[in-house]
C-alpha cells in the first residue's frame, strides 16, 4: 500500500501536489481527487509484462590499450557494450549490461513473456527451471543475470525508487576501490606506482594490481614498491587472477608480501582448487578472496564448505543477477563471511547499497571512460561513493550515443 501511494505521488500527483495532500491522506481521498488514478495505478503495480525485447550493441571509436593480467590479454580493440531494453505492456522500458551470448540473453528474455515481472523470484525461478535441465553453472547463468538485471529495473522504475531502496536501503556511502594495475608492454614498476598514485589523487583511498604473470619475487618487488609509494593514503589489494599452479606458489609470493597489511588476494589459483584457496587462506595473514568465476548459491556452498577464501566475489551477472546475489549474501553472511561483487559497478552498487555483509565496490577510474563512454563514473570523495538516486538501476544509455556509436 506504501510503495502504491507512493508511485502515485511521484508518477502520477508531481512534485507539487505532493505539497497539497495531507500526510493522513489514503486512497479514497486521492481517488476523489482523480478519479480513475486509483484504478490506473492499481493496473500499473500488478501486472507488469514484457511487450519487445531488444539488444543494443554499442561500439566505440578509441581502442584500448593492449594489457594482460596473469592468464589472458585483454585490450588492443574499440570498447564496446551491450545492453538489453525490454519493453512492457505499461511502457516502461528496463536496461542493462549483458554478458554472455546475444542468442542466449534473448532467448531467457523470451521465456518470461507473458509472467509478472513484479515477481522477481518466480521469474528467476522460471528462467532457470523451467524448460531446461536444472544446471548450477555455464554462460546460461550469464544469460539469466542480464535479464534479471533488466527485470529489476523495471521494477525500480515501475516504483519510481532506485533499485536498493526496492530492496531495502542498508546503507548510503559505498565504499569503492580502483581496479587497474595491469601488465603492458615496457610498462615498469614506477609506471605502476604513478598509476596507483593517480587513483588515490582520484580519491580512492584502496587501489588494486595484477600479480601472478611474473615470479614471485618480482612480483612481490612491484607490490612493495606500492604500498611503499601510498603510504598510509590508501591500502592495496593484489589479484593474481588464478595464476598460480599451485597454492605452494602463492604462499611463496603471500610471504615476501605478507607484512604489507594487503587488503585482500585475489584468487590466488585455478577457480575450482577449492583445497588450493584453502591451503593459501591457512598459511597466510592476508584475507583471500574468490569467487569470480562460480555461478549462484550452489557455487558460493562449494566455495563456503570448503574453506576456500574469507570473501566471496562472485560476478553479479555470471552469478545469477541481483536475485540470485541476495541469496548468496545470506548463504555467506551465516558463515560471517563478507561478499564484494565483481563486475560492473553501475549494477553491483545496488547489491553494496541494500546487503549488510557487502564490503566493498569494484570500480574502474573515471580514465576508463575515455574508451567507453557508455557508463559514467561515480563522484568519489574520501574513498566512498553516494548511493544512487536515479530510479531503477539508474543506467540507462545515453540515446545520443546510441545514434552515434549503435552497431
């Protein structure tokens, strides 16, 4: 009844009428006012439907800088981005980042038509049961996330709130820190400590760099001299990107580096060496992380059961969406373990915003939208982040760029 007042305040009254209709004021006195507003507002909040489902492939006209991390180049290409729109049959229109085949995200936004997407959990349960064998893992999982995503949108928007607030507001300051500090060709130590000095003047107080492609010792050499050079202005995280064939190695390198008080490292080996990430977790004094590359909360049972890391970071999109990450929030938080999403920050900073044992946002540094000016950065003073205000996941692409740089 809340969330219906207030839809009809701010969709359907203004700002300005908000002004004239008593705080005490129920639905008969606003159907008096308008007399078919209660009814149209009623339609809006109980049924809401896909009407068109389409994907908008954006690509830009810069191209990256050529980088690996300990396992894969990335780079070296124009940006590009993909986004889901779906339509529905009250003309809200929901979007989001997708990951994953094109064919698959179309298909699972196919297979809820005609389903209230108010119904989170039923969507989400039909998207993954229904139709086909019940799996736990793959690039369908992918192809559900971007749909949810999407779905949540809607909904956000069809409430006119952001989508944390539809969840239920945990918290208004976000702490962030800077993903970067990647291999490039001729690329030295004091190139990365300028780099990792250039996002704390950003105003990240924790900065992140890749490990694990060199050998210990020179890897360890390059993390000493950062945190050497931030000082006490920002602490580092360090993420090998499961890069080391063993867990013997990555307590090597966690050694040489283990008095640096590190934030967090990141999957130190293969995703699935659940015994590897615990045999790192009982040998060092530095929290372990992982979780990027496991898919929902039967991923995030395996990485739990088996001792694997102190955080979890499953990918928000891969793991599922924003409904599927809710549930593996309580599946940690029952364990006392924190969660702090991988991927793109514009969706995760609703999970940060409204799970308690979210910890910290992965963000790229504003330098990044010079090659894909798809997503904007956010404003970030003292390390944190305000809490979005724009309802729904407040992303959607800019039309201007769409005419520009649409494939």
């Amino acid at each position: 009844m809340k969330q219906r007042r207030s839809f009809l305040k701010n969709v359907s009254l203004g700002a300005g009428a908000l002004l004239t209709v008593p705080a005490f004021a129920g639905e008969r006195y606003l159907s008096q006012i308008v007399p078919d507003l209660k009814s149209k507002a009623k339609d809006v909040l109980n049924f809401i439907s896909i009407k068109d489902i389409e994907l908008i492939k954006l690509r830009f006209d810069k191209v990256t800088p050529l980088t690996w991390n300990a396992i894969k180049t990335s780079g070296g290409s124009k940006a590009s981005t993909t986004f889901l729109k779906i339509t529905t049959n009250e003309g809200i229109t929901g979007y989001s980042v997708t990951k994953g085949a094109d064919k698959d995200v179309l298909s699972f936004a196919k297979k809820i038509k005609g389903l209230n997407l108010l119904n989170t959990e039923q969507v989400w349960h039909h998207m993954f049961f229904e139709n086909r064998k019940p799996v736990a893992k793959g690039k369908e999982i992918h192809a559900i996330g971007s749909v949810d995503l999407c779905v949540w949108d809607i909904v956000g928007k069809a409430l006119q709130l952001p989508v944390h607030k539809v969840m239920g507001n945990f918290r208004e300051r976000i702490p962030v820190y800077a993903a970067g500090g990647y291999y490039a060709e001729g690329k030295t130590t004091s190139d990365l400590v300028k780099e990792m000095e250039g996002y704390v003047e950003e105003g990240y107080k924790v900065v992140k760099m890749k490990i694990g492609y060199l050998d210990a010792k020179a890897d360890a050499a390059r993390t000493k001299a950062v945190v050497a050079a931030l000082g006490s202005d920002a602490r580092v995280m360090v993420d090998a990107n499961n890069g080391y064939k063993s867990a013997y190695e990555a307590i090597r390198y966690g050694k040489m580096v283990e008095d640096l008080d590190l934030y967090w490292f990141e999957e130190p080996v293969a995703p699935d060496d659940w015994r590897g990430n615990a045999e790192v977790r009982q040998e060092l004094n530095i929290p372990i992380v992982a979780g990027e590359n496991e898919y929902t909360r039967w991923g995030a049972r395996d990485l739990v059961e088996n001792h694997s890391c102190d955080i979890v970071n499953i990918d928000t999109i891969k793991g599922g969406g924003l409904t599927e990450m809710r549930k593996i929030a309580a599946l940690c938080s029952a364990f006392h373990i924190e969660i702090a999403p991988h991927g793109y920050a514009h969706m995760n900073v609703h999970a940060l915003a409204s799970i308690p044992n979210a910890t910290i946002l992965e963000t790229y540094p504003a330098k990044a939208q010079d090659f894909n000016p798809a997503l904007t950065p956010f404003p970030i003073k003292d390390g944190m982040i305000e809490a979005p205000t724009e309802i729904g996941l407040g992303m959607d692409p800019d039309p201007a760029l769409i005419k520009k740089y649409r494939v």
